[in-house]
C-alpha cells in the first residue's frame, strides 16, 4: 500500500503482511454487506411508511363515507317511520285497522322516540339485518299505500253520491218528528224537513245522482226525485219551477229548482226528504256542513 500524501514530502510507503490484507477485505466485505442490510431496510421501511401514510388516509376516508352511510340510512329509518305513522292514521280513518292494531295511533306530533335519536351524535353501526328490515319496512308501506289507495278511489264516487250539504240555504222549521198537520190539524208524522226561504231560492243537489222524478202532484207540487245510489233517494218539494229533467245526470251543487209554494204548502219552502231503501229517514243525518 503506497500513501501519497498531497504535499511535497515524499512519499512513504508501508507494509503490509498478506495475511492482514486479507483480514482487511474480509473486514471491508462484511462492513459492505451490513452497509447493504441496513440500506436496504431504509428503503424497504420508506416504502412501507409512504403505503401507510396512503393507506391511514384511504381509511379516514373510508370512515367519513361510511359514517356519512350510516347518517342516511338513519334518517331514511326516520322517514319511513313517519309514513308508517301516517298510513296508519289513514288505515283507522278507512277502517281497514282498529287504532290498538296500529302502534303510536294517536299520538300526535310523531314519534316519542325521535328526540333521543336526534339527540345521538354518532349514529349506531348500520348491520345487514338493519338494511333488510329497512327494505322491509319501505315494501310493506308501499303495499299498504296500494291498498289505502284503492279504498279511498271507491270512497270517492260513493262520498260523492252521499247527499252531505244544505240543498237550500234557510231557516229549518218542521223536522223529521210527529206534528200537528197544518192543513188538517190532526197529529201526523212528518217525513222531510222544511226549510222556509225566500221565493226563488236556489235549491241544489246535496249529491250527485240522476233525476228519477221531475213532476206535480196535489200535496208535494213541483217536484224533484234524485237517485244518488247505495240505496238512497232525495226528494225536493213545493219547487216554484223544475230546472231538470227525468235521467239527467247531476253533481253535488248543481241547481234542481227554486224555492216555491206549490201543492199542500201554507208558505215558501222547501220539503226535503232523504229514503234510504225507500223508507224515509232523518235528513239531518245527512248535513254535515255548518
Ligand atoms: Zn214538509
């Protein structure tokens, strides 16, 4: 081995034995290696700590998203909560369930649980039964709307033929009871309700139906029968004049006549009678407006 050193001074030259040469790259080699190991673990632990660094930020992720899952199928819970209340309320309204077959009927202003779920900041871990009993839910109250549905689409024409309103706008004197009768003065049983009102007063179907009957008699005068279907049937008596004509159809509101004094009648107005099977019954069963 020749040193040479960078100044002028000559050059010294050293000896070594072979056998401390040897010693000196086999010293030399195992130092290169270890050298090796450990570079090769700094990158191998480089590497590592950049896919960990990757991996902790997918999983912040992963946790905002599935925290953010877990807030929306809470609040769609809520949700089909509150459906399930309302076709419940409608369930009693169409008597399709009695109130004790329908949970929290009657409790109005929503569900009794909702403050504490509301209340609760991280919502509790959605599980696959939660999922299925929430598609679950959601299949039932969509069957159930069918069925509300078609009840109330019945329900319409047959409230529609119900006679519900005033058929003329006055002052109710004789009701559906036992009176003396004015022209004979013997105690008769009165059928209708008279409504005394001006001469002309519009009279109007309580319902729809078809007139069966549009003619004159001595004791009802000018008259209206209706057909409103269900069994139920309308008469309008004393009329001054008949605005329809027998198998015309009319709808709830629609004018029939005008308040008159024909046949048996001591004053204006107007005798209404409700038959239902052809018997005649209370017609104040049949107002329900003010
Ligand atoms: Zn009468």
């Amino acid at each position: 081995l020749i040193v040479i050193p960078h100044t002028k001074t000559r050059s010294r030259t050293l000896a070594f034995s072979k056998r401390t040469i040897r010693a000196a790259q086999g010293t030399a080699l195992v130092l290169g290696l270890i050298l090796l190991g450990v570079t090769a673990d700094y990158v191998r632990l480089r590497l590592f700590h950049q896919d960990f660094t990757a991996l902790r930020a997918e999983n912040a992720k992963q946790r905002e998203e599935i925290s953010a899952y877990q807030s929306s199928v809470g609040d769609l819970e809520r949700q089909l909560k509150v459906l399930a209340d309302l076709a419940g309320k409608l369930n009693v309204m169409a008597g399709i369930k009695s109130p004790d077959a329908v949970p929290g009927f009657g409790f109005i202003g929503g569900p009794s649980d909702d403050h504490n779920q509301l209340s609760s900041a991280a919502p509790p871990p959605i599980t696959s039964g939660q999922m299925q009993n929430v598609q679950q839910k959601a299949a039932d109250i969509e069957r159930n709307f069918g069925t509300l549905v078609n009840f109330f689409e019945n329900k319409t024409a047959e409230l529609a033929a119900t006679p519900s309103i005033w058929p003329v706008r006055g002052w109710p004197s004789s009701g559906f009871q036992w009176r003396n009768d004015p022209f004979t003065g013997n105690r008769k049983f009165h059928f209708g309700l008279d409504i005394v009102a001006s001469p002309g007063s519009p009279v109007v179907a309580p319902a729809d139906g078809t007139i069966i009957a549009a003619a004159s008699d001595n004791s009802l005068g000018n008259h209206v029968r209706i057909l409103h279907g269900n069994g139920v049937t309308t008469i309008y008596g004393h009329l001054r004049i008949i605005l329809v004509r027998v198998g015309q159809r009319v709808k709830r509101r629609d004018p029939i006549g005008e308040v008159g004094s024909t046949g048996m009648s001591i004053g204006p107005h107007l005798h209404y009678e409700v038959r239902k099977n052809d018997r005649a019954v209370n017609p104040y069963g049949y107002i329900i407006e003010d």
